[in-house]
C-alpha cells in the first residue's frame, strides 16, 4: 500500500439535498438513490452487476467525484461502490471508474450552476443522454423490456418481476406516465449527498501507553508479570483500535475519507493486507488506495 502522500485528507459528510443537485449534471458525490452515471461508454453491464456469491443485482452504495488534475480524458471522473445486501450474503462489494474529458457530448464545457433548473420535478430519469435505458428499480443498464407496454426498461428478470409486482401491473396501461409512478422497491438505499470538506491538520498524539507506574509500584512482582504478559499480548491490536478512535473522534459525522494514496485506518489488525496480496492494475501500476468508507449513515 502506497504511503500517504502531502495532499491533505478530504472528509465526507452525508446531507439531505434536492433531487436536482444529485443528479448526472450536477457531478455529485453522493450515498443512495440510483447512480448518476456520468457517460454512457463502459458502464458495466448486469452480468457485471450480479453478486458473485448468491447471482442477485447488486445494489448501489456510493459514488464519488474524483476528477485527476493534469489528465484531460480524467476531468470529469466518477468512482461508483456497489454492494449485495441480500441476507444472508452481504458480500460481493464491487468497483466501477466512469471518466470523461472536459470536452464532451453529454455535459457544458463550463461548470454546472449552483442554481436550481427552472423544471425542479421529482421524476426520475431513466434513460441517459446518449440513449441508453436503465433499470427502474436500481438506476443500471436495463437491456430488458415489458413485452406488453415497451417502455419500462430493467436490468434482470428479478427486478422486472419486483416492479411488476409492486405497481407496474396497473401502471403499465399507463405508459406515458411511468417515470411518474415509480413505487419505493425497497432496493435502493436511503439517498444522501456527500459533501466534502478538508480534515483538520492539527491532529492530537494517539495514545499508545498508559502510565501505569503509580499502580504497578504498589504491586507485587507477580502481579506486575502479569500485567506486563497482558500488555504485550493485547498492545498491536489496542495500538491499532486506539488509533482509529482517535482519528473517527475528531469528526464522527464522517462517512467518507478520501485522497489518492493516502494510508487508511485501520480498525483491527485481523485480515490487514500485504503488499503482495493487492493485486496490480491491468496496466501494470501498483494500485493505491483512493478513499475509505464508513456505513455508519446507515
């Protein structure tokens, strides 16, 4: 794992927004809802999206804006978490990078405004700019059709038989109207912005021992060994607890730590991986470690 480099820690909150800032337009970093894809090219499909464990769609956790200074086909880049939270599965995290040049077909050369459109409605979009549908139920590729109304799209046979289930049957005479009437499937998660703002430099010392001496002198030397024996045993993986604590207790609304290379928290030392257990990018690089996340909003 690469070490943390001099660019500073960017901290993520979860806020309620308007529906018009968590959209494709605005390049929000958001929690929830359906994924707001920035380009069409190589979104991954439903094989892609089908937990590897149990074969359900996975469900969309995250996205963050991370555009890369000093790369014009990275100047609009997204990074999109997804996850399966069927029980008892729950596994089956996955990662997609969706990036644009600043020059495009789909989004102004000049950025977004802060200002809400004029049409500020709650339908939801469910087809991309270049065309392509997508799922009513989870937001993805949706290369399936209803055979009777042809105008409600999805990604699975699973989620065409959810919505169908849940409304579509009556809607479906409706097929106007169907971006309007979209029922609450119960598979999305609860839809929040994630605003970012910079972690605090000033950082306290982490405590990694407690003086013990006033209570050891009044011991005896058995109970003394003991308590060394203890402390040595438990002290990496208090050191490692007692670090995290420290560092989440500054800012505990965080959700989200994000920065290109940065070293993460780690809050056991079970399981933490060698560099040798992280695999090498196709291209050939060392991967690094881009952002950390925290399901604590949920």
């Amino acid at each position: 794992m690469a070490a943390a480099g001099a660019r500073p820690v960017e901290l993520g909150f979860a806020e309620s927004a308007p529906a018009w800032r968590l959209r494709s337009e605005q390049f929000p970093s958001k929690v929830g809802g359906r994924p707001a894809w920035l380009g069409a090219a190589g979104l991954p499909g439903p094989q892609a999206l089908a937990c590897e464990l149990c074969g359900r769609p996975l469900s969309f956790l995250l996205q963050v804006y991370a555009p890369l200074p000093g790369r014009p086909d990275a100047f609009h880049r997204c990074i999109f978490l997804f996850c399966c939270r069927e029980q008892p599965c729950c596994a089956g995290l996955r990662v997609f990078r969706n990036q644009l040049p600043r020059k495009n077909d789909f989004y102004s050369y000049e950025p977004p405004s802060e200002n809400p459109p004029p049409e500020t409605g709650e339908s939801v979009c469910l087809q991309l700019k270049s065309g392509a549908h997508l799922c009513r139920v989870c937001g993805c590729l949706g290369p399936k059709t209803c055979s009777r109304c042809h105008k409600a799209y999805y990604c699975s046979k699973e989620h065409q038989t959810l919505d169908w289930r849940l409304g579509h049957k009556q809607a479906c005479a409706q097929p106007d109207h169907l971006d309007h009437i979209i029922p609450d499937h119960n598979f999305l998660f609860p839809e929040f912005e994630i605003v970012i703002e910079t972690e605090d430099e000033i950082m306290p010392e982490v405590v990694e021992k407690e003086d013990y001496s006033e209570i050891i002198g009044s011991m005896g030397e058995a109970l003394e060994e003991e308590l060394d024996s203890m402390a040595k045993h438990e002290s990496r993986e208090d050191k490692i607890f007692q670090k995290f604590k420290t560092q989440i207790a500054l800012e505990p609304e965080q959700i989200l730590r994000y920065g290109r290379g940065i070293a993460p928290i780690w809050i056991s030392g079970e399981n933490i991986p060698q560099e040798k257990d992280i695999p090498d990018c196709p291209c050939g690089a060392k991967r690094i470690l881009e952002f950390q996340f925290s399901d604590t909003v949920y």
